[in-house]
C-alpha cells in the first residue's frame, strides 16, 4: 500500500513539474538584453524537480520487498487504521468547507458550525466539549481578530451580510 | 561618551518613557505571536497613537513594538506551530517538534532567552560599530546577496533528514514555486494562469501555513484519539530553565548566529526571516552534536534562528540611523514615526538629535531586558493553553491558520491557497520528503535569482561579474564546498530513505 | 438541559437574522452613508500610497458619522485592490485610491480592470516630483555630464528602479529618451534597495521620487542633477530643473480617488465634498508640507482629473510601446 501510494505520488510529481516545465518553455526569449531571460530559472529549477521525481518514482516501482513487508504490516493494522485514515479526509473535507462557508455566510458564523464539526470529526464526543468550546471560542476569536484589531473577514452574502454587520 | 549615555539611561527610564517601552513591548509580543498581524503591522496600528506623544516617549514605544513583535513570533511557532511571524519559521520547525516530544517549555525558555541575547547583542554591536556595520552592509551588491542566497541553499543537504534525493526534490520545488507571479525583472506573468491571486507570487507566510501547521494537524488527526492535548506539566521555574551548559554546549551558534543576524538585517533587500535562516541553515551545516535530529526538534537549530531575527534589529536600526534607509518593513514604518515628528531620518540625524539617537540605543537595551519579564510571564500564561481538550486545540490552530493567511493580503484566495498547500504538504511528510528544504527554497529562491540577474545586468552580462567582489567570491566558494563536502563524505546518504 | 441550550441559541440567531434582514429594508430610504466607508488601498501597510490615503482619511474621519475604514489589498501591482473595487456594487461606499500605475495598466493589453472605463475619478489629490539622482561621490556633477556620458555609451549608464514595466520604469527611461540617451534600466525590490545601491557603488543612479531622498541629498551622500518639474525645487534651491535646462519633461507620480462608474452623482459628489474638506485639514496640510508634496498643486477637480488620465495614458502607450510590452 505505501509503496502504492509512493509510485503515485512521484508519478504525480513527475507529471507535475513536466507541465510545469512546457509552460515554462513558452516564456523563452523574454527578458533584457544581458540578463538570463524569465524562463531560464525557472526551467532549472523544473528539470531538476523532474530528473530527482523521476529516479524517485523508478525507485518506488522496484522496490518490491519493501512493498511486501508493507502490505503485510497493512493487513495487520486493519480497521483501526481505515478509521483513522477516514478521519483525517472528513477534518480535512471540513476544513475546506469552513473555507468556502466563510465568504458565504460570514467569519462568525462559519467559525460557529466549524468548531464542533471538526472536532466532531476528529473523534471527539464529549458534548460538553462539543457545545461549549465553539461558543467560547468564537467569541474569543472575534473579539480579537474583528473588534480589536479590525481584520475585515468577509461578512457573507445577503442576509447573512446584514447579520454580520451586526457585530463588525 | 559617558555622559551622553548616562543621560540618555536617565530619559529613557523617566515614568512616561518606561510605561511606553512596557505597554510597546506588550503589544509587539501580542502582534507578533497572532498571525495574520505582522509586527510591521503592528507598529503602524500604533503609529496614530503616537501624534500626540513627545518624540522620546514614541519612538520606544515603537522601538518597543518591533522588538517585541519579532520576539512574539516564537510563541505561536513553538505551541502552536504556526509562524507568528515569518522569520520565526525555523522555530515552527524545530520547536514545534520539541514542544510535541512534550518539551513545549523547555523549547519556549530557551527560545526565549537566545531571543533576549540576540537582541542584546546586536544592540551592543550596533553601538560598538555602526559605522562598520553600514558601510559593510553597502557593500552588498545584487552580486553579493546572490553570493549569499546560493549559500543559504547549499545547507540543503543538512536539512534534508534522511534520503538526499527528497531533499533536493522537495528544495528545487521550492525553488520553482518562488518564480510563480511576475518576474521581477521584466514584469512578465510566470505561471499564474491568467489568476490575480497568483500575480504577486506564492506569499511564503501563506504557503508555510499550509505545509508546516496546517499539514501537521492532518498528519496527527491520524494518530490515535487523545482527550488532551496534554504534553505540558509545568513544573516551575527553575526546573524547566535551560542549564548554562546548554549554551556552554553550543557556544559557536550562541556567537555566529547574532552576527549573521546583525549584518543581514542591515541588508535593505534580505532582513529578519532571511537571517533566520542563514544562521538556521548554519547550524545545520555545522551541527556537531545531533546533526541527525534537525527538522525533528533541534534544540541548536531554535537558537541559532531565534537569536538571529532578534539580532537582525539591531542590524536595521543601525543603516536606518545611520543613513536613514529602512532595512526592513517594520523599520520602514519609524521612518514614517521620525517625519511626523519633524526629523528626517539620515546622516544627519546623529548630529543634529544625538540626544534621540542615543536614547534609542539605550531603549533597545532596556526593552530587550523588560521583554525578558514580560515575554517570561505571557509564556506562563501560553503554557496554559496545552490543557485545552485536543480536538478544540487542533480546531482553534487552523482558525488561527486562517486568520494568518487571510491577514496577510487581506484575500480570501491566499485561504484557498494556503489549503493547496495543506494538501501538498501533507503528501510530501506522507512520503518522506522533508518540508524543511521546500520553504527554505521559498524565502531564499526570488531574492536568488533576481540579484543574479541584477547582478548580470550590471555586468553587462559577463558571469565574471558574478564573483569579482572578495565578498561574493568567498560566500559561493563557501557554498560550494558545502555542497560537495557531504557528497563525498556520505554518498551513501543520497540513496538512503 | 442541553437540548435547551441548543434550541434557544439557535431561536437567538434566527432572531438576529430576521433582526439583520428588517435592517436592510428600512436602510433604502436612509441617507448616505449609513455605514462606514472603505478606502481601498491596493499597496502594503505603510507605502506612499497607504500613508497618503491615511492621511486624508484622517481628516475625513470628523465628517462622516459612521466612520471609514482604509483597508489594504496589495498583490498584482496594484491590479487586486482594483478588481475589488470594480467588482463591489456602485453604491459609492468603497473608494478606491489610484496611483499611477493603474494609468499604465489601462494601457497593457492584458488589463483586467480599465481604469477609464470602470471607475469615476473624484479628484487628484497629490502630484508628486521626482528628480535624477546619482551617488554623492559619482563622477558626473552635472546633468549634462551624465546625459555626456549616455550619449556616447549607449546601455553603460546603469540606473535602478522598482517595478518592471510599471512607473518606475517609465519615468526613467522616458526621461532619458528626451534627452536622446539609452539607459540600461535594473529593476530592484524597494526604494531601500535603490538607494543602498547607489550608495555602495553598485549602480549609476535612479530616478526617484525627491521626498525620500532629502535627507540623503542634504547630507551629501547622494546627488540630484535635477528635479523634474518646470521651476526649481523650494528644499533643493541650488539644483537645476528639467525645463530650465531645455528638457520638455515634467511627468510625476499622481494619486487620485476614484469610485466604481454608475455611482450616484449625488453621491459622489458628497464624497468629494468630504474629501475637499479633508485636504484643508491642518494635520494633512502640515503633512505634504513636511514631504514636500505641495510643490506642485495636487488637486484636480473630476473632469480635470479624467481628462489629465486621458492624456497621461496617451503619453504612457507611447513609451510602453518603445519598450516592447505593448505590442
């Protein structure tokens, strides 16, 4: 599995830094005269990027013993392991979410519904942890970030523009 | 000479001057441990404050502030993992790592107190030698910062923990992302895909956020449930202290980083987070003790980078008095302080307000010791925060995260951003490949390639020009022995994993 | 227990927001404004451009009841703040502060927002003065020694600037084309580079807006050759100007206020008013005084200020495309 997860990581990269490397190709000949132009640089930095993924994913694809043993210690590991793997993508799922939510519905708002769903998603199920802390720590977090120091968060759209409004 | 200190100790230390200096430092330690406030930001937040205040009693209030933001940014690095301030992020790295293995106050009193020798000792130097310093500073040329970048690079090997070919991976990527937006030189769009977010280039603080804290609140929502975060038992003063041997231990960093840190912030171009990681990457380099343990809780590496961006004031506030050119952002806002109070910051300052000059300097020695209580006490409180039930701790770090990278650029597209690189920098620790080298790439690589560039415009286009200067010859031979030298030492290193 | 506690904070918000929605129906008829004002400055805390709206934000502050807020958004050279403006409702409650460098923009083909087509001038509110500035121990005294110079070495003479293809560059390359020299123009990060440069020999010298620069000149470390503009500057009586040495050259950094096109007239006239006001303020007078940024008349009215753009984004096409970025 990890040496699965290896081989496409760098065949990521390797994709990654190619692309990379073609638009860069297309800002050749810009530059002053005397100076190495906008692309050289860059074009560097992209080969070497791509020359050490590609001995990375080359390395990855023969290393078969390491993947045995890998897939071995995977097995083991069982459902603990998924659980958990499973709780990283839904903290992370909610943290993007909490992204969007903020120029949607407002800082306050969003910081509301963030708190006990990410820490939902984490493993938490103390309700008492689950009611208070977004409470407090919204509170806390605007009082700091929007009152006293006037970070202008989105305050949303409509009418949760209007509410926002009521506090900032 | 006497006499004129002597006065200066007595004005600067008048009910008024010391109240400025402590509620200065308060406030610089608050904007610089919050992220999405940077220290310069903090000081322009006080700037209006100070329309009204006797020139004196402003600018240690200032003074106060920046010396105490760049302070604050270790606070939030160490517990929380987040850069409070840009130049602290070797500190993230490091300290962070400590404050895991549950040493948080062992990490956050020796942060503090190499924090408090820095800024004593470019203070020090400052007054010894400013003369020196500005004219050594002069000599830096689009040639020589590009001299000095490619050495802050070569440590890449140091930093790259086990196998050589992720590090290289992972600083050449770093190096790539730092060419994203427009060119400096010919104002071309590189790789922005027709987006405005992308035009002003990859903020690092923004990409930092994601790779360093908020990756590492994905790596550890993998690990087991815990109910609390829990890795702080305070046990009192005297035992978490750090033992004078630990400074006995590592004299040479304790020495070479507030010199590296002096001189680059007297550099208008780098300033205190490329300080930082000179010296950081220095320590790297030369680690004698662990060398192994860097970008896993180095103790050497959070000293060498603490004392550094302190000392790195003292290196502005030496070519801003002196020839009244702002070395970085936040002394860029004092010039603003000395015009509205009708002084021109320049050569001629010295001559015409020695009294404000030399009270200055004796405000940055008196700061540096008042921060040393007040920093002390807001550790105490920070401490605290570890009893915070874990899930509401990791909840509170991305806000936290989110504030700091929207605060930067005031974007929500630098947020979208940051979380891109949450999810690169999560894959990258998934697989082995350090983080540490990437965003060392990111901070050095813009003023690389630029000063090389500059460098061969001024030439006319000859490399010669490259190495003509004595400083820039002997900073790329340097690099170029630390490069070759663990090749050969430990080839073996490039394959391990 | 806690069931309750739920219930009656989700009642609270709902409240809240029915509270919020009622805000905005009776908010038509109300005047203007009826909350606080935005300037948007599309430069970093603490630059030309920030300290300037600052200041007369300053003064604006007294005249309007529910305050302003100045609020900045750098990236892009200056193109996000613009976008945002451009994308906001014309309701003239964000403002945004022009520079020069959205007058250029309006020429380059890629633009995003057109200054001329998407925004209303209020007014001109500074018009800066740069002047040719060499190091105090560079071999050229005069500026005809330097122009001497250029002529007879093409691309030698080395002379710093900030943004590529933006004012900086245009300034000084247009003002050595007038005088039928080439220069070889390196673009550096900040003004603070620029000088460090100049004064550690590593470069010929820059054209630079003067206010920065006195204490430095007035030391002796570095020089002006000129001030261009068409009389002699008051803090620098001994050093020659562009027109009084037969150069026709006297374009300056100029900063303006503009709203989103299709606000109210009534409106924008108001924000004029205030702003008017606002540059009588004492603090801001005292202000421009102290950084010299009353050489010149700043203030141009909203016609004058449109047609002033107009001709500076004539003259800005002309030279972008002598430089190769338009093509």
């Amino acid at each position: 599995m990890k040496t699965k997860g290896e081989v496409f990581f760098f065949a990521v990269c390797v994709a990654f830094f190619g692309f990379m490397g073609v638009q860069a190709l297309a800002l050749m000949g810009e530059g002053r005269a005397g100076e190495i132009g906008s692309a050289l640089w860059p074009l560097i930095a992209l080969a070497a990027s791509l020359g050490f993924s590609v001995v990375l994913l080359v390395r990855a694809v023969r290393s078969p013993r390491r993947a045995a043993a890998a897939q071995a210690a995977d097995r083991d590991e069982g459902d603990e392991s998924r659980r958990r793997r499973q709780a990283v993508a839904l903290s992370t799922a909610c943290f993007f979410v909490y992204l969007w939510a903020v120029s949607l519905i407002g800082f306050i708002l969003a910081t509301l519904l963030f708190i006990p769903a990410f820490a939902f998603a984490l493993g938490e199920r103390r309700v008492k942890v689950l009611v208070t802390a977004p409470l407090v720590l919204t509170t806390v977090m605007s009082a700091v970030f929007l009152k006293f120091l006037s970070i202008p968060f989105p305050k949303g759209i409509g009418i949760f523009a209007a509410f926002s409004r009521l506090f900032y | 000479m006497l006499e004129i200190y002597a006065q200066a100790f007595a004005t600067v230390l008048l009910p008024p001057n010391l109240l400025a200096m402590v509620l200065g430092a308060l406030w610089g330690l608050l904007a610089g441990a919050l992220p999405g406030i940077s220290t310069s930001m903090g000081v322009v937040l006080i700037l209006s404050f100070t329309y009204t205040l006797s020139p004196m009693t402003a600018f240690v209030l200032l003074v106060g502030a920046y010396l105490g933001g760049i302070t604050g940014g270790g606070i939030t690095s160490i517990l929380f993992g987040i850069p409070g301030e840009p130049s602290s992020v070797p500190t993230v790295i490091e300290g962070h790592a400590l404050a895991k293995q549950g040493k948080a106050a062992a990490a956050m009193w020796t942060y503090l107190l190499c924090s408090i020798f820095g800024g004593l000792f470019s203070v020090l130097f400052m007054i010894v030698a400013t003369p020196l310093i500005a004219d050594f500073a002069l000599r830096f040329g689009p040639a020589e910062y590009f001299a000095l970048t490619i050495l802050g690079l070569s440590v890449v090997s140091g930093l790259s923990g086990g196998s050589m070919l992720k590090g290289f991976l992972s600083c050449f990527f770093g190096l790539f992302l730092a060419t994203i937006g427009t060119d400096g030189i010919t104002g071309e769009e590189r790789f922005t895909f027709g987006t405005v977010t992308l035009l002003g280039g990859v903020n690092f603080v923004v990409a930092m956020v994601g790779l360093l804290a908020v990756s590492e609140i994905m790596i550890e929502a993998e690990e087991p449930f815990k109910e609390y975060k829990g890795m702080v038992e305070y046990r009192g003063l005297l035992q978490e202290l750090p033992r004078f041997s630990l400074f006995r231990k590592y004299w040479l960093t304790m020495i070479r980083s507030p010199i590296i840190g002096t001189i680059v912030g007297a550099l208008p171009g780098a300033g205190a987070t490329i300080a930082a990681f000179l010296a950081y990457g220095e320590a790297a380099r030369t680690a004698k003790h662990e060398p192994q343990k860097f970008g896993k809780g180095a103790i050497e590496g959070l000293m060498a980078a603490e004392s550094a961006n302190n000392a790195s004031t003292g290196g502005s506030m030496t070519i801003l008095l002196s020839l009244g050119i702002p070395g970085s952002n936040t002394t860029a806002m004092l010039v603003a302080a000395f015009m509205i109070h009708g002084m021109q910051p320049g050569p001629l300052l010295l001559s015409q307000r020695p009294d404000v000059i030399y009270g200055i300097f004796v405000a940055m020695i008196v700061i540096n010791l008042l921060l040393l209580v007040v920093a002390g006490t807001a550790i105490r409180l920070f401490l605290q925060l570890n009893r915070l039930p874990y899930s509401v701790f990791s909840a509170a770090i991305l806000i936290l995260c989110v504030v700091g990278a929207f605060g930067i650029n005031n974007s929500v597209d630098d947020m979208m951003l940051m979380f891109v690189f949450s999810l690169i920098g999560y894959f990258m620790r998934k697989f082995g490949v350090p983080v540490a080298p990437c965003i060392l790439a990111l901070v050095l690589g813009d003023l690389a390639e630029l000063s090389l560039r500059r460098a061969l415009l001024l030439a006319g286009g000859s490399p010669l020009g490259l190495v003509s200067g004595p400083i820039s010859a002997v900073l790329l031979l340097g690099a170029l022995v630390s490069i070759v030298y663990p090749l050969i030492k430990k080839p073996k290193m490039l394959g391990a994993s | 227990m806690k069931k309750k506690m739920v219930c009656l904070s989700l009642t609270l918000s709902l409240a809240l927001l029915l509270g919020g929605g009622f805000r905005i129906s009776t908010a038509q008829a109300a005047d203007f404004p009826e909350r606080a004002i935005e300037i948007v400055v599309p430069f970093g805390a603490g630059g030309g451009s920030d300290t300037a709206a600052r200041a007369v934000a300053e003064g604006m502050k007294p005249l309007l009841k529910h305050g302003l807020v100045v609020t900045n958004m750098p990236g892009g050279g200056a193109t996000k703040g613009m976008l945002h403006v451009s994308q906001q409702p014309a309701d003239g409650y964000t403002v945004l502060a022009v520079t020069t460098s959205h007058l250029i923009d309006a020429v380059k083909p890629k633009t995003r927002a057109h200054i001329l087509n998407d925004f209303d001038p209020l007014c001109r509110i500074q018009w800066d003065t740069s002047g040719v500035i060499v190091s105090g121990e560079s071999k050229f005294k005069t500026i005809e020694e330097l122009i001497d110079y250029g002529k007879k070495n093409p691309k030698m003479l080395k002379f710093a600037g900030t943004s590529p293809g933006g004012w900086s560059e245009i300034q000084t390359v247009a003002f050595f084309k007038t005088v039928g020299v080439q220069v070889t123009f390196v673009p550096f990060d900040s003004g603070a580079e620029i000088k460090a440069a100049i004064l550690g020999g590593h470069i010929h010298g820059a054209v630079e807006e003067l206010a920065e620069t006195l204490p430095l000149i007035n030391a002796g470390k570095l020089r002006a050759l000129c001030v261009i503009m068409d009389k002699r500057h008051p803090a620098l009586p001994d050093v020659p100007s562009a027109v009084e040495r037969g150069i026709n050259y006297t374009h300056g950094l100029m900063r303006a206020w503009a709203v989103r096109k299709g606000t109210p007239p009534e409106r924008q006239k108001f924000l004029l008013e205030v702003i008017r006001k606002a540059l009588e303020n004492p603090t801001y007078v005292k202000y421009i005084k102290d950084n010299h940024l009353d050489v010149r008349p700043g203030y141009l009215g909203p016609e004058e200020t449109r047609k002033y753009w107009e001709e500076e984004i004539a003259f800005f096409a002309e030279v972008l495309k002598d430089l190769g970025y338009v093509k």
